[in-house]
C-alpha cells in the first residue's frame, strides 16, 4: 500500500496516537527496497473475539 506525497497523517502524529494508547511502532527497512512499519496496539478488554 502506498500513498502520494504528504497524503497521510504523518508518523510524529501516529507515534503520538499509539503511544497514547499503549501500542508500540516497530520499523525494518531494507535500503533501496523501502520500510515496513508495525503498529501494535494492546487489547481492549470485552472488545473483539
């Protein structure tokens, strides 16, 4: 999945998010074949399967 140039919320403002509500970002990247970045976040207690 990819985005056009300043299409997105910007990653300081995800961080920001997810940190907010206990998750983590975890980033790989392998040059000159991009980055993968993973969002985890902590599950919500009587939400979900």
């Amino acid at each position: 999945w990819q985005t056009g140039r300043n299409s997105g919320l910007g990653l300081s403002l995800v961080w920001d998010i997810v940190r907010e509500h206990g998750g983590a970002i975890e980033a790989a990247s392998d040059p000159g074949d991009g980055a993968t970045l993973t969002v985890t976040l902590p599950d919500i207690p009587g939400h979900g399967e």
